[in-house]
C-alpha cells in the first residue's frame, strides 16, 4: 500500500483519540466517517476514530488529538508518513538508535560522543520520519515504550536536544559503541528481549571479528579472490611456511582495530627477517637472523590464540608510501548496496598501517586513482567498488543478520588486483572528515535513514 508524506498536528482534545484526514485521503483509503481504526506508532497501537476534513479535502494534513498523541507517544507534529497496512493506520516509521553512554545533561547527553549523534540525527531532515537515541536501560517493556532524546528544531533554526516517552521503534540500529559494552548485562537482555518481538528488526547488530569474516568468505567463489590466505592462532611452522609462498605477512589481532597489536613480517632477500609494528613511541623495525627468534619476541607479549598471520599484499604507492582505501556502503531504500565513500588512506612514514594514528593521511579515493592511474581511473573506481558490493553482498548473506552498513578496508596491490584486509560493522566516520567528503558524509547519513524505512516497511 502506498506511502503518503504529510504534515502532522496536534488538536488539542484531552477526550477522544481521534485522527482527522483531509477528505480526498480518506475516500482514497475506503475510511468511514467515524470508523474505529487501529493506529499504530512503532510497535505501540491504540483503537482511535477517524474522521474526514472536508473543508480542507486536498490539504496535506492529518491531525491527531493529544489523547492520541499522548496514548501513542507521538514525539512532535511535522512531516510524517502515513499508510494504511492491513486494517491499520500507521504513522512513522520511528526508527531508534540504540546505544550506551546516555546521560541526563540536556547539551550532551550522549557526552563526548554527542557530536556522533547529532550528525547522524540531522538527517532526518525532510525525510518525514521519528528518529532518537535510547539506551537499553531506557526501555519499559511492559508498556511498550522507551525514554529516547530527540534532536529539534527551534524557531530560530537552532537544534535543541529533547527527552521524550516514545513507542518503541519500527526498527533498531545498533550503535553500542564498543565489544566492552556490548558484554553488559543491559545490553544483552535488551538484545535477547528485542529479538522476541515481532517484526522490529535490529540492523548491524554486533562486532566482526577477523577470522569468522575469513571462514564466512574464503570458501565462497564469489569473492575468494579478494581474500588473503589466512590462518588463525599461528604457529612458528604456519608462518615459516607462509613466509615461503609470500615474501610478506601480517600477524594481526582477531579484535583489533586502529591498527593496535598489527606486525608485518618481511623475508629479506639476503637472508633473515624483520618486523615491524608501531608502539606508543612510534614505528619500530627489528632485525632477525631466524625466523624462530622473530616469533618468539612477537609472541613473548601477545596472546598467539588472540592472533591470525595473513599473506601480506605488497600494496601500491603513492610518493612512495603504502596506500590502501576505506569504502564506506550502505543499503539504499530498494535493500541494494551502495557505495557513499572511498577514501584513500596512505601509510604514515615507516608504519605498517595506514590509520591516521600512525601518520597516515586521507584523501579522497577519486583524486588519488586520477592521480595514479588518470584515463583509467574509471576502471580502477569500477573494480573497486564491484568487489565492495560483491562483498558486502557475501557478507550479508552469509551472517544473515540486516546490514545498512558497512565499512570494508580494501588494497590495491602492484599487479592492480583488489584485496579485503577487514570488514567493519561499526565503521568509524573520521574519513568523512575531509573537506571534500562531506557530501558524501551527509548521503552516508541520509541513506541510514532510507534503509530504515525500508526494513520499517515504509
Ligand atoms: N594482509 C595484509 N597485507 C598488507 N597490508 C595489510 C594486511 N593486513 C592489514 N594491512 C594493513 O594494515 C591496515 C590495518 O589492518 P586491518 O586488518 O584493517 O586491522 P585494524 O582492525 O587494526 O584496522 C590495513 O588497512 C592495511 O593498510
Ligand atoms: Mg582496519
């Protein structure tokens, strides 16, 4: 049934839960005068009567008492959707960001993450939907609601955080913001309570980690060829012998991330072996005539079970330095995958990543392969972007989870073949940092939404 964009008001009726539409609506929707209708916000529904405005008959208004409203949660009037779904009048879609971290401070109630979701918020605008944040413990599962902040406007154009009680959500977007929080107690009865409701999906729920994205990926022949050889809780024999197909490997944490615990191990050509890593005074690169003495010292301070060796792309350059790209991808409102973003993140001088933290630097994806590759660039942004669809698409199914988002760490190595080191469910946002991708930074948030309403069936 098909979606109608409307303004929403209140009318103040402290008495009846009535909804008021303009007549041509009404008549389009088979509506009696009167009838008794379910009217549904979130996963809150409350009997109301409708009644049409015949005096506005084509007015894009539908106008709603404060019984109603009150009864509902309804947060604040505006451009709304409306749709008529099996004998139901629905009103939304009221999509919730959930997180932890919540606080009372009405300027920063997310404290210094606050800025996060203030951005992701603004989105909202004009797209006719409920949007807010609310941690698990905000829930009050016997009524069906939830104490969420909104982001609003006021009349001088400024935003404003407001508190509210609210229907619980048509859909959930997990932001917990760390594998830490994620193991609270909170967080995971929410998780396991939420999952028994009908019908309220919960997109990007989790973390990855490294080696259950390998075992998803490696055996599939879609995307095989982007995915290095890799072996989980390493052993002296498994990195000698991969250090005999390959001159490189990288010994990475499972967990990681921001490049922590990261080693690269080179075969030198005259014989032995280095290895290089950063630490909290900077980049280090340590000579080893055996390889069993290399091992030893990589292995005297990090836990092997927490670690997987990887064949090691030799990666293009750029100036000389190592680069690979971040491709950000999001599900539009037709459930397809999207490319919002790819940047190009080149290695910091002497470090084995290319993360800003070790002195990396980001530039947009587009200037760096005009740069390098000029009337081919097209090409090298086409082989980029269908491996990361491709990807994103195996991922997906593989999990079988709903992803609207997803953030992939790809490298280009010297032969021009594309490769994946990591996939991020929780993709950080500081590449949108660049002055020129803030368009893309702002489509990245739009298309949050967009997929929202679609798993919201809006
Ligand atoms: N197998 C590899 N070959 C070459 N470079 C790699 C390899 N694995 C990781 N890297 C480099 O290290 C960076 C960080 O690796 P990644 O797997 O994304 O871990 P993290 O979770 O710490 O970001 C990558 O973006 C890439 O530059
Ligand atoms: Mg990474």
């Amino acid at each position: 049934m098909e979606t109608f964009r409307m303004r929403l008001r209140f009318l103040s009726n402290p008495r009846i839960s009535g909804i008021i539409l303009p007549a041509t609506l009404f008549q389009q929707l088979q509506l009696r005068q009167r009838q008794k209708i379910k009217v549904l916000l979130g996963k809150k529904e409350v009997v109301a009567t409708v009644l049409q405005d015949k005096r506005n008959p084509d007015a894009n208004v539908m106008k709603v008492t404060t019984l109603l409203q009150t009864e509902l949660g309804i947060p604040h009037p505006g451009l709304i959707q409306l749709k008529l779904e099996g004998s139901a009048l629905r009103i939304g879609p009221s999509i919730g960001i959930v997180t932890t971290g919540i606080r009372r401070d009405p300027k920063q109630p997310i404290g210094s993450r606050t800025s996060f979701f203030y951005n992701l918020l603004q989105a909202q605008e004009g797209k006719g939907v409920f949007y807010y944040i609310f941690s698990p413990t905000d829930v009050d599962w016997e009524s069906n609601t939830v104490k969420a902040w909104f982001l609003r406007r006021n009349k001088s154009g400024g935003y404003f955080w407001k508190k509210h009680v609210t229907a619980m959500p048509d859909v959930v977007y997990d932001r917990i913001p760390s594998r830490s929080a994620e193991k609270h107690e909170a967080v995971q009865e929410f998780k396991y309570r939420l999952a028994s409701y009908p019908n309220l999906p919960m997109f990007n729920q989790g973390f990855f980690n490294k080696w259950g994205v390998h075992q998803l990926l490696y055996p599939n022949p879609e995307v095989n060829e982007h995915i290095p050889e890799t072996y989980t809780s390493p052993s002296l024999t498994t990195v000698r012998n991969l250090l005999r197909k390959y001159p490189i490997v990288y010994l990475k944490p499972k967990n990681g991330s921001l490049g922590y615990g990261i080693v690269k191990v080179v075969r030198q050509a005259g014989g032995g072996f280095t290895a290089s890593y950063h630490t909290g005074s900077g980049n280090v690169k340590k000579q080893f005539s055996k390889l069993s003495s290399l091992y030893q010292h990589v292995f005297r301070s990090r836990r092997v079970s927490a670690y997987l060796a990887q064949q090691g792309i030799p990666l293009m350059t750029f100036h000389g330095r190592p680069f690979d790209f971040r491709v950000h991808l999001h599900k539009n409102q037709q459930n397809e995958w999207v490319v919002s973003c790819t940047a190009a993140k080149v290695a910091g001088s002497g470090s084995v990543t290319t993360h800003v933290r070790t002195g990396g630097t980001v530039i947009p994806g587009d200037d760096l392969l005009q740069h390098l590759f000029g009337r081919q660039k097209a090409l090298m942004t086409q082989r980029i972007s269908d491996a990361s669809i491709r990807l994103a698409t195996a991922i997906e199914l593989a999990k079988g989870i709903d992803l609207g988002e997803l953030g992939l760490d790809m490298g280009i190595d010297t032969q021009g073949h594309v490769w994946m080191f990591e996939a991020n469910s929780k993709p950080g946002r500081s590449i949108f940092k660049h002055a020129r991708l803030r368009q893309a930074d702002q489509e990245s948030r739009k298309l949050l939404v967009d997929y929202s309403c679609y798993l919201a069936n809006f």
